[in-house]
C-alpha cells in the first residue's frame, strides 16, 4: 500500500462516517493486502504455487471429510478443487483414498511428501512473518491471532 492511498486505509473518509463502513473498509483493505502479498511470497515457492498450498493446508486440516469439505474451507468450487487435487496427486503431494464410511467416496490425505513440503513452506513464511510479529506489541500481540482468526471467520461467512 502506498503513502496516501487513499482507497485501501480508509483515509480522507468524513468524521460522519460510521465504525461499520470503516470496519468494511478496513476488511477490504485487507483483503487486497492479502491478494498482493500472495503473489510476492511467490518466489519463495520454486516447487509449488501458493494456491497449491492452500490446497494442501485444506487437504490437511479436512481432507478426510472430502471434497466438499475443503471447497467450504478453501471457497473454491468442488470442480476446481477436484481439478487442483489430480495435479497435485500427480506430483505426489496428495492421494485419494476410499473413505472409511462410504468405499464409494474419495477423500484426500497428504503424502508424506505433502506433509513435509507443507511444513517447509509454512516456516518460510513463518519467518517472513516474525518481523511483523516482532513489531507488534505486547498487547496487539495477546489479541493478534485470536482477533484475526475471527475476523476469518466473519469474512468467511459472507461467502
């Protein structure tokens, strides 16, 4: 974001306005943030994408549960994640397995490969992020993690 933008921190908006459409600008604000910062931690992934990663984090927090499951978690269609889940099966990040319920049904797990690039990849940007982290004081760190989770969550929901 650059110096005076205008659009993305709220700024020049009348005393009038009201703390919901500051909060509103504050969500997209992050939101555009969040799309720019994907594409700059690119380079840090030679071997994947990072909505590949996302993929993968999704496949380990609900993969068992389905695809339907980690299309609600990523909000990505279940064609896109079917699609997205073959490419990375083909590279041996992930499998389909039967599901312990339904033999019909297809759920998905990381391979070991998956889960160690997984790891990997979270602590690179783990470390990209400490500087963030370390700026923060003690008190915005206390409220970090919970508050964002949440607002997560309430983004999430609007979907």
């Amino acid at each position: 974001m650059g110096a005076g933008d205008d659009r993305e921190t709220g700024a020049g908006r009348t005393p009038s306005t009201s703390a919901a459409e500051q909060f509103a600008d504050a969500v997209l604000a992050l939101l555009a943030v969040a799309r720019r910062t994907r594409g700059r931690l690119q380079p840090l992934f030679d071997d994947v994408t990072v909505p590949q990663l996302v993929l993968l984090d999704a496949v380990q927090a609900c993969g068992r549960e389905g695809i339907a499951a980690i299309s609600a978690y990523t909000l990505l269609t279940q064609p896109t994640v079917t699609q997205q889940a073959a490419g990375l099966e083909a590279a041996g990040l992930l499998r389909r397995i039967p599901a312990d319920d339904d033999r019909r049904r297809r759920v998905l797990t990381l391979t070991e490969r998956g889960e160690q690039l997984l790891a990997a990849k979270r602590d690179l940007v783990a470390d990209r992020l400490a500087t963030t982290w370390r700026s923060l004081n003690a008190e915005e760190q206390s409220i970090a993690v919970p508050l964002l989770r949440h607002i997560t969550d309430l983004v999430s929901e609007l979907a």
